[in-house]
C-alpha cells in the first residue's frame, strides 16, 4: 500500500509498506536470474542479458511494481 505524506517542511515523500527484505533473484528488466555472491553483492551480472545490475535499485524497483499489484 502506498500512502503520500507531508513532513512539516512541506515536502512530500512515499512511505511504501512491503516486506522487509528483498530475496528476488531476478532481474526486473529482462527477468534474467542475478548471479549475487559475496563478490558481487552491489552489482551482479545477469545471466539472461549479461548486464550488470545494481541489486539494491532492482529490489526497489521490485518493491514499487509489486505494492502496486
């Protein structure tokens, strides 16, 4: 669920409730799997379009596209 609120400065941000952590292993573009070891935690290569991909933004782009479900 997403909700929009104001912080008293007058700006406003999204609070997006979902799960705590991410485990998705697959990229959110192409949905080819990310090979994540401790080598490459930020950024895995993807073994279906041999692009590197930077975990953290995948999971958040995972997260948005799934609380919108």
């Amino acid at each position: 669920m997403i909700k929009e609120r104001k912080q008293p400065s007058k700006l406003s941000y999204l609070m997006v409730s979902g799960p705590k952590y991410v485990i998705r292993r697959e990229n959110v573009d192409c949905g080819g799997r990310l090979l994540r070891d401790s080598d490459n935690y930020d950024i895995a290569p993807c073994k279906g379009c041999s692009k590197k991909v930077n975990t953290h933004k995948n999971a958040a782009i995972y997260l948005v596209r799934s609380t919108k479900s």
